[in-house]
C-alpha cells in the first residue's frame, strides 16, 4: 500500500483518519483523506466556503498555524449511499482536563466513493448555539 | 399527478421548488420538498441540529412565523451522483430595493433520489464572515 494514498474502504475509516490528522496538525495525511479534485469544499466555522484543493489545503495549513485543539466527535448520524456517504456530527475542542474549550461545532461530513476508496468531499462546519443542547434555543431567521 | 407530493425530476427542481416555498412562507410546499423520513437534517444560521419530519417542520414554522425574508442564491456548485446530489451555495436576503440585509448565509444541500423523485436530505446553513467575499478573511480555528 502506498503511504501517502491510503485506502479507505468505508466513510467511517476515512473520517477516524480525518479526526486522527487533525489531532496530530498533520496537513498531509489529513489532505489525502480529501478527494484529490476541484469539487471539493471545506467550511470552517464562522468562516468562508473554500473550494477546490489548492485553497482547502491552504485553509488547513492556517488552522494548523495556530493553536493546537483536541477535538472529540458525537451525536454522529450517517446516511450511507452506495457512492457517497453523509454525516452529520458535532465536534468539541477540548482543554485541559479534557473540558470542552467553548460551544460545539455542528459539521456535515460527505465522503464520495471513487477508485481509491472513500474520500472526503465537503466539510461544512458551524458553531452551534453557546447555550446548549440540540433544540433548546429557538433558531435564528433565514 | 399529485399536488401534495410534487415529483421533482432533478434535484434542481427540488431546490427551485425550496426556495420558492421559502419566498411564500409556504410551510406544506416546503416540507414535501424534505424527504419524509427520520434521517433529515436541517441547520439554521447559528441554530442548533434538528433531526427528523417533526423537528424540521417546526424549526420552519416558527422560521415562518417571523419576518418574511426574499432569499436569493448565488455561487452554486453542485456534485450530482446517481442518488445523492450535493449542492453548496450562497443565500442573500434581500430587503426593500433588492439590496442585502446582512452578509451571505453558506449553504450545504443534499438531495436524494427515491420513488418520488429527488428530495432533500440535508440542508446546513451558515452565516459567511460579514466582511467579505469567500478566502478575503482569515478562517476561525475550529
């Protein structure tokens, strides 16, 4: 197997190793878990869209500049396809003594199947309300 | 055909067919668009995740019952697979002389074919940074 192109057989395996090169900062094996093309599009918190490889690596290469942030995964709800995969999760950056850092971030996570196994497509991630558990608050307006 | 469960060919059509419900404030159009299952998701702009038919309908009740918004789409980029298609837009809303209220609202749709055509699966919203046109402002840390 080549090191740089591992082969993710499932969407899970692909986002453990999502969530593994973003606990490590480590800009190249978290962008061989993204598709290698121009569809792809990464939404960080508050932030921008930012499309095709060349501008989600460079979003990546800034994050991982700054501070260092453990982030734990939960409420995952997959919805499997033959081709594509959707999961939607919230993301917690934890401090020390592994106490959440700030609110949750809501994220959609879409992997695609393609010939080198499943890859990450979209990232859309967004802060969820400060206050509190999924409902608890009414939403804002469109 | 059905007026109360529309088909919708494309998955274009699906979304023509939201926003159209959206600008009439027309619960019942918008809700057949969703597809009618537990799996849905819908986040708001700074809101929480609301899973499944009932959430997703009452999140846009009281969405409805607030101020009428025009909202304009922009930057769409789709990935269309055999039975899952990808949407990633902006949404404007438009005040009195078709100007912006505020900044963009970034936008993740997901379709999904079934025996009543496509339907949307997902819909994660999210304000852009207030500034600026997408990559003009440094990304937030997740």
């Amino acid at each position: 197997m080549d090191a740089s192109r591992p082969f993710f057989s499932t969407p899970q395996e692909a986002e453990a190793a999502f969530y593994d090169a973003r606990e490590r900062a480590d800009i190249e094996a978290l962008m061989t878990v993204w598709a290698d093309d121009e569809e792809i599009v990464c939404i960080h918190p508050g932030g921008p869209r930012h499309a095709g490889y060349t501008a989600v690596r460079e979003s990546w290469r800034q994050i991982f500049a700054g501070t260092r942030a453990t982030v734990r995964t939960s409420h995952t709800h997959a919805i499997q396809g033959v081709l594509i995969s959707v999961h939607s999760l919230h993301e917690h950056s934890m401090g020390p003594g592994n106490r959440p850092t700030r609110q949750p971030v809501i994220v959609t996570n879409i992997y695609m199947r393609g010939p080198l196994g499943w890859r990450l497509l979209v990232h859309h991630a967004s802060f969820a309300p400060a206050t509190a558990e999924p409902g608890a608050r009414p939403t804002l307006l469109h």
